[in-house]
C-alpha cells in the first residue's frame, strides 16, 4: 500500500490482534489489579459496610467511566479512519474537537453526579450507613471525572496511530501512581475509604499526563480550537459519540439492576459482588482490551476499503476471545477457594465466588464476542447497532433472568441469570457485524447511508472516500 499511514493493513492478522490486545491488556491489568487491591485493603479494615460502599459506589462510578469510554470509543474511530485516508492534519483536527467535546460532557455530567449522589446510590439499594460511606467515596472520585476523560480520549488517539507501547505506559504509570499511594493513604495516613478514593484521583491525573506528552511530541500535537471548525465537525462526533456512550452506559444501568437485587440478600452479599465486579475486569482484562484494540485495525482497513481484512479481524478476535476465556474459567475454578479466603467474605459470599468461578466465568465468550461486535460497529459507520444490542441485552436480556436467577438461586442466581440474558446478544452481534461487512464488500450497502432499518439510517461519518476539507 502507498498509504505509510495504513498501518494495519500488511502483515498477519491475528499477529496485530494479539500485539495491540496484550500491549494493552498489560496497562489495563495495572489499573484492574490496583482496583482489586483497593476493595483487598478496605477489607483488611474488617468492615462488610466498608467493602459494600464500594460495591454500590463503584456501580454508578462505572456509568461515568464507561461514558468516558464511549468519547474514547469515538475518538479512536473518528482519528483512525482519517489516518487510514492518509489525511493526517485532518486527524489532528478531529481529535481536537472531539477532545473539547468531551471536556464538555464529562464537566457537566460530573455536576450533575455530585449533586444527586445520594440519590443515585439509594437507588441501587444502599441505605443508611453504607449509603454515607458510599456517597462520600462517590464525590471524591466523580470530581475529576474529566481528567480521567481527557487521558483516555489521548490514549485512544495513540492507539489509533498504533502506538500500543506508549498507551499501553499510559495505563501502567497510572497504576503504579494508585499502587504506590493506596496503603499509603489507606493505612499510613490512616484515610481508610477516603484514601483509596484519592489515590483514584491522583491516577486520573497520571493517565492524563502520561497519555498528552506522547501525542505533543511525537504526532504534532492538537490543532488550534476553532469554533467554526468544531461546529462542522459537532456531527460527526456526536454521530459515534453519543451512540457510542449510550452504548456503554447500557452495561452499567444493568448492572444496576443487579446490585439493586442483590442488595435484598444484605450487605456481605454486596460485598461479595463488589469482589466478583473488581475480579471480571482483571480476569478478563486481555477482552476489554481486545475491543479497544481491534476498533483502530477495522477502522484503518474499512478506511482503506480492505473487507477481506476487517471479516477476518471480527473472525480471529472471536477465536481469540474464546480460547482465553477457557484458561480464565479453568484458573478461576482452581482459585475461588483462595479469593473468599482473602478479601474474609462469609460463606454465602464464598458461596456468590464460588459459582460466579464456575458458572458465570464461561459465559463471558459471549460478552467478549458482544464486545468486538460493538467495536465493528462503531468503526463501519454503525453505532446504533451497538447501542440497540447493548440496551437490549441490559435490559431485557437482564430484568428478567435476574429475577428468576433469584427465585430459584438467591444472590448467586443474580449473577448466573445476567450471565445468561447475554448469550443470545453476543450471537446476534457477530451476525449483525459479519453481515454488515459483506453488504458494504458486495455493494448492498453504502457507508453514508443506514442499511435496510429506518431506525437505524443515521449519517456518522463524512463521504466514505472523501476526507473533510
């Protein structure tokens, strides 16, 4: 290819797939590794409402990172089509006004979240104690929530570009900053909760730090804010953004849903969840970063009209995610013994551990396969697939297996029936994705126009072949 820019589309497929998931997989397992520790800590204080706290603050604190994630989700997309255009003062321009865009949500979100923190958290079932502890934790972390938006929209920028070592360094300096500073606060300054919060804080600054001096020096920086400019470029973002981020915040208003059931079974049932949430993403850290990771190598090569290129990514992905989640399951049925022991759960929390290792642990193939799905979406010019797919597994893929799950399981049954509720949505999304390659190959389809959905004819992107002036 002429196009030095395309920087996917030579080489072996699932070579790229692995480099780019494992380069990022090591940057995310620091910060799910210091997340798990937190709640480790909190629970040497010897506290169920401790550990609880942060059960029910952590599910509503994931709704403002995975908002965050879907303007990181849009930025990567949004820079990496125009880098495989071979365009890149455009990229640099687009970047720039997805990264004021994405100041301005996440300032006005992060208001809005420390004013009705209380509500918020009580909805999910916490209450009196618990609650307080909760909000407390919430309002420290929520306060810098555009700081965190801001290292993981240039992270997603450096990953557009392929440069997995440098943002893969962005993620492991921010663990270490949390790594460093949690038992220091927590035990040495004698914080407790509120030391793990601000450890959290501290990290969010790292990330940024980290994730801007890259794109500064070694790719020219941002362009310079024009308000003319970002009010062109306000439909395309909003385009995949706002798709994007209601696609993500679909997983935490499910998991609402469940802490809210869970939170029936009492506090050591939260806290057992809180354990299970903390232990999914670390154990399952190379297919979060494996979404992230295949979004930039199906932009670039849909970019560059390389089809072949972007069905077998969506093929190898899914082959990849399968063959690890099997390891994880295996590991996690070996060690679920040792994880109550550690974090001092009662036996109806080992008892949540023990079938969340040998139950649920299997099923997130089909999350995983969701995952790559949504990431195709977001970069063929069809987010609103993602958001449909994810709403619907939140919610009528959660409701109601959630409620069976605890008629006949109890708080185990929770989990197992949200694990369930996701099965047949993970099929559905690589169908959808798999067709919607073959459309656009054989010319059923165009890129600026919505298949055959009303619902979904939506523009996302400028001219397919015609880079914006």
């Amino acid at each position: 290819m002429a196009n030095k820019q395309a920087i996917f589309l030579e080489g072996n497929l699932l070579r790229h797939i692995s480099i780019m998931s494992a380069s990022a997989s090591i940057g995310l397992v620091s910060i799910f590794l210091v997340d798990f520790a937190d709640l480790l800590f909190i629970s040497m204080l010897g506290e169920q409402e401790l550990a609880a706290a942060v059960g029910f603050a952590g599910t509503v604190l994931f709704f403002t990172f995975s908002v965050s994630i879907g303007l990181t989700i849009a930025t990567s997309a949004l820079v990496a089509q125009r880098l495989g255009q071979g365009v890149a003062d455009e990229a640099r321009k687009i970047a720039t006004s997805v990264l004021v865009f994405g100041i301005v949500v996440t300032s006005i979100l992060a208001v809005l979240c420390w004013i009705y923190a209380p509500v918020l958290i009580s909805l999910i079932g916490a209450k009196g104690y618990t609650l307080d502890l909760a909000v407390r934790y919430f309002r420290i972390v929520v306060t810098v929530m555009p700081i965190g938006a801001i290292g993981m929209m240039a992270t997603g920028i450096l990953r557009a570009h392929g440069d997995a070592r440098r943002a893969m360094t962005v993620t492991l300096t921010a663990g270490a900053v949390n790594a460093i500073l949690d038992p220091i606060l927590i035990f040495g300054f004698g914080l407790g909760l509120d030391g793990a919060a601000y450890a959290s804080v501290a990290a969010r600054f790292a990330t940024m730090l980290t994730a801007l001096y890259p794109i500064l020096r070694h790719y020219g920086g941002f362009a310079k804010i024009d308000a003319a400019r970002f009010k062109t470029d306000l439909k395309p973002i909003v385009a995949i953004a706002a798709p994007a981020m209601l696609t993500n915040v679909a997983t935490p208003f499910g998991n609402g849903f469940v802490t809210r059931a869970v939170s029936e079974f009492g506090d050591p049932a939260v806290a057992a969840m809180a354990v299970a949430g903390r232990l999914t993403p670390l154990a399952f850290c190379v297919i979060f970063a494996l979404s992230g990771a295949v979004g930039p190598i199906i932009g670039q090569n849909f970019g560059a009209k390389q089809f072949d290129r972007v069905r077998g990514t969506l093929i190898k992905s899914v082959q990849f995610t399968a063959a690890y989640v099997v390891v994880i399951w295996l590991a996690l049925v070996l060690g679920n013994s040792a994880i109550s022991a550690s974090f001092n759960l009662s036996e109806e929390g080992a008892q949540i551990i023990f079938w969340f290792a040998i139950a649920v642990a299997p099923l997130f193939i089909f999350n995983g396969t969701l995952f790559v799905s949504n990431a195709a979406f977001n970069n063929l010019r069809r987010p609103l697939f993602s958001t449909f797919l994810n709403w619907g597994k939140n919610t009528i893929g959660v409701v109601p297996f959630i409620y069976v799950g605890a008629e006949l399981g109890g708080a185990p049954g929770v989990l197992i029936g949200q694990a369930l509720g996701g099965v047949l949505f993970g099929i559905l999304g690589f169908w959808l994705a798999y067709r919607l390659v073959g459309r656009y190959e054989s010319g059923k389809s165009d890129p600026d126009k919505g298949m055959k959905f009303p619902l979904l004819r939506r523009r996302a992107e400028a001219p397919f072949n015609s880079p914006r002036s």
